[in-house]
C-alpha cells in the first residue's frame, strides 16, 4: 500500500509538507526587496510598537553612561531566528551595552550551532528571538524544539507572532483590510499580491495564542506566557529553558 504523504497548510492550501518551504522561499525572495517598506505600509508603522515589545521583554543590557562605574554584568548574547534583515537585532543593538551580541539566522541550521557554541564558550545571559517567522516554517513543533535545545539553561525564548483578534467589531474590520487592502499594496509595491495573500492566509491558520503557549510548554519550555497585542493581531509569548 503506497504511504500517505504528510500534507501541510500554505496558507489556505493544502501541500506536501516536503514542498512547503520552497513555496514560503519563494514568498521571501520576491518581496525581500520591499519587505521593509510593506511591513510599514500595511501596519502604519504598527510593527514597530510590535518589535519594541519584543525588545522590552528580552531587556538587553543598556549602554552605560560616561561617568556610570563599568557593569560587572556578564555579555548579553541574542539568536534571532529567521531574522530575515535584521530588523530585530538591530532594535536590540541599538543602545545595548558594549559586547552585546547578536546573531541574525534565517533557514540555516548550522547557524544555531554556532550560536549555541558561542553562548557556551562565553558563559553568556542569553536569549532567542523569533519575530514572525515561525508561522513559515513546515515543523512549528520541532522548530520550538530546536530553540529549546539550542538554549543554555536560564536562557529564554520570545517568540513574536501573529495572533487572532478577538475583539468583535475589530476581527470584521481587520479580516476586511486583511482580505483586501494588503494584497491589494503588496501589488502596488512589491508586485506580487500571491506574496501577500499567503500572509494573510497564513495568519488564520496559526495558533490561538493559549494553543501556542501548549505547543511551548511541550517543547520543553517553562514559565510560559504570553501577551496580545492591539486587539490580538499580534501575541508575544515568552518561555524559559530550566
Ligand atoms: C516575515 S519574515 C520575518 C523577518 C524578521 N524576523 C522581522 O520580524 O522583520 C519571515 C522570515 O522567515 C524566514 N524563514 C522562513 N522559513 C524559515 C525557516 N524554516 N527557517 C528559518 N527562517 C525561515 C524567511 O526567509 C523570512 O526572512
């Protein structure tokens, strides 16, 4: 008997999970260029609050000031996982204290043995950070598995994702604009509506955030929690390997 092969979602499709991460490269090529721009197109600037959220919560040590006596604290080192153009760890960088360190990853696994070897070699506080990338990968389970083993313990996990808007009269306002405008300037700007369509489809198909917060904890995560963000468009959620 032929074996069934196991599918996934791409947004509203159903595909060969082996075919999946392909289709989200394919995505990430055409808009790269323009990848920037949209994101501060279609959230007004939003993604901004969004990822400075995410900052606070990872807390990286600040700059020290002229006359402030020299931090015994120990380098801060940050894993950025799918980090795409770095938004994120320049955000973290941005005012951090000296030997502050990040490392940026996207779909290149031997990068997150580098980090992990690093961490360790150092004796570092560290943290990984993943802003709206899980959501594209094939396995979200072993992607949370890998950034748990990837963790020295006492580190932690945040992970900055997309998230379902429970506010009545805002979910039919968001899942118009969603539907509609987005791909509509992902034409407009980066010529690839598809792109933008995937965006959105992929949304709905992700975890309520009390469901994520489970696929964490199986993982092996402790201490998880999560935070909404404007209305449940976004959720942060935050773990700890112990
Ligand atoms: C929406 S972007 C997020 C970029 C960045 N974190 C930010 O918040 O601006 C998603 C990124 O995930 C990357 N990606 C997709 N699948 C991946 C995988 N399996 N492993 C690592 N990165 C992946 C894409 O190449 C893309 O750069």
């Amino acid at each position: 008997m032929p074996r069934t092969r196991e599918h996934t979602d791409f947004g509203f499709r159903r595909v060969p999970l082996e075919h999946k991460q392909a289709l989200v490269d394919d995505v990430f090529h055409s808009v790269a260029r323009r990848y920037d721009l949209m994101n501060d197109l279609m959230s007004g600037g939003l993604h901004r609050a969004w990822k400075d959220a995410l900052v606070t919560a990872v807390n990286p040590p600040p700059a020290r000031r002229a006359q402030q006596p020299k931090a015994s604290a120990q380098p801060f080192a940050l894993l950025d996982l799918a980090g795409g153009t770095g938004d994120i760890a320049f955000r973290m960088l941005e005012g951090a204290a000296s030997g502050t360190r990040a490392t940026v990853v996207d779909i290149n696994a031997d990068m997150l043995a580098v980090g992990r070897a690093r961490a360790a070699a150092r004796g570092l506080d560290d943290a990984i950070t993943f802003a709206f990338g899980i959501r594209n990968v094939p396995r979200i389970a072993a992607a949370l598995g890998e950034a748990y083993r990837v963790l020295r313990i006492g580190g932690r996990f945040h992970c900055l994702e997309f998230s379902t808007v429970d506010v009545p009269g805002l979910a039919a306002l968001y899942d118009f604009y969603s539907f509609n405008v987005i791909p509509a300037l992902g034409r407009a700007v980066t010529e690839d509506a598809d792109a933008y369509r995937y965006l959105v489809e992929s949304i709905r198909r992700f975890p309520r955030p009390d469901a994520f917060a489970e696929m964490m904890r199986a993982a092996g995560f402790a201490r998880v929690s999560f935070q909404r963000m404007s209305g449940g468009i976004v959720a942060l959620h935050s773990g700890w390997r112990l």
